[in-house]
C-alpha cells in the first residue's frame, strides 16, 4: 500500500492502493511510518497513486474496530505517524493531485509544505457519517488555516477546490508538478534545511525560540564558505 523510491535528494513516498482511493489500514499506517523514518534524502515527497492523494482512514478498518479501547487506539496510531511527518528531519512535501478527504487532509497538514494541482479537492467530511479526522487534524488545521475557517471547513464538510485551499492557506501554491517543488527544495543545503524546519516548528517561548535561533545559526555557520 505504500511505495517508496529515492532519486537523488528526494525520497518519493506514494500512497498506493488507487482501487480504495488510496485508503489506509493500520498496516498501510506503520508502512507509512517506517518509510518516512528510514528516508535518507532531505526532502520527502508524499503523493497518491490514481486518481486520489489520500481518502484518509479505510472505513472497512474502522467499521472492524472492536470497542473504545480499539478506536482510541486507532486514534492514536494516525496521531503518532502524523507526529513522524512533523517531526522528522527531512522536509515532507505533500504533493496533493486529486481527492484528500479526511485523515489525507491531516496527514497532508503534518507535512512541512503543502501543494497542489489544480484538479486537486481537500473536504473534512467526517462529521456526515458521524466520525471526524481524529489524527491531529482538530489542532492542525486551525494552527494553518485559522480557527474560523477550520471551523467552516470542518463543520460543513465541504469540498476545497485547489484555488480555495491557496487562499485559506491550506496550500502554498498550486502547480502542476508536485515533484519540481520538492526539487527545488532539495536544491538548497541539507543541513540548512533540516535546521529551519527545526527552528520553525519550534514550540517554546519567544526568548527561548530567539535563544535556539541564534545557537542554530553559529552551528551552521562553523561550516559556512564563503
């Protein structure tokens, strides 16, 4: 379900069950998880196969989940993949052509970029069938978008064209070749990047932030040519 390939600095992990819109099981989870830990490129490419980029959770897997118990589990499963994306040092692109419904929308919200082509559609539609993105998305998507447009997103359930999702800021650009983005990226000095990516999630407290900021900089600077 999950295909992982490396061509130079870009490590390409797609999404690959195109029959199920490209729908994930608990397995298709830890694959994801163990391809975006083992990457050995600076930028991660993450894209679907067919004619979806992520349909989210396999609603087979969750009609199959067993009790609470199983469900917080599952919960917490795509939480944690999610946190992998976030957290790792490799800058994750997500390339997203065709439908991201659901936990493909939170999955692709874990990613440090994200852009689309212009056939692609992003919908939060869990609420119509009584469920909703539980993998990070509740917190995400109002951190990127704003809490009244998250709000309007989530709620209604509605369906993001590409031009929607660049003006709410769910994506950065709209471009017709995903790839040429991570490209570009990986074009610039890994270390650097690994270090903004860093510094850019970073959590704290302004002082502490500026403090890291300018260690991080005399890190890189140690090797700087001029």
């Amino acid at each position: 379900m999950i295909e992982t390939g490396s061509d130079g600095d870009v490590c390409v992990v797609t999404f690959d069950r195109p029959d199920r819109r490209n729908a994930l099981t608990p397995t298709a989870l830890d694959d994801l998880e163990s391809a975006v830990e083992s990457a050995d490129a600076p930028v991660v490419l993450l894209r679907g196969a067919g004619s979806a980029f992520c349909a989210g959770a396999d609603l087979d897997a969750v009609a199959d989940l067993p009790d609470r118990e199983a469900a917080e589990a599952f919960a917490r499963h795509g939480q944690r993949v999610a946190a992998t994306i976030a957290d790792g040092e490799s800058v994750v692109v997500a390339g997203v052509d065709g439908a991201a419904r659901g936990g493909g929308v939170e999955l692709a919200l874990a990613c440090d970029v994200r852009v689309a082509t212009p056939g692609a559609t992003f919908a939060e539609s869990g609420a119509a069938i009584g469920l909703f993105g539980a993998w990070g998305g509740t917190h995400r998507l109002p951190e990127v978008v704003g809490l009244g447009e998250a709000m309007d997103i989530a709620l209604s359930g509605r369906v993001l064209d590409a031009d929607e999702a660049l003006r709410s800021g769910l994506v950065s650009r709209v471009v017709d070749d995903p790839r040429a983005v991570a490209d570009e990226i990986a074009g610039n000095d890994p270390a650097a990047l690994c270090v903004v990516k860093e510094r850019l999630r970073d959590g704290a407290d302004r002082a502490i932030r500026e403090r890291r900021e300018a260690e991080a900089f005399a890190d890189l600077h140690a090797d700087f040519e001029r």
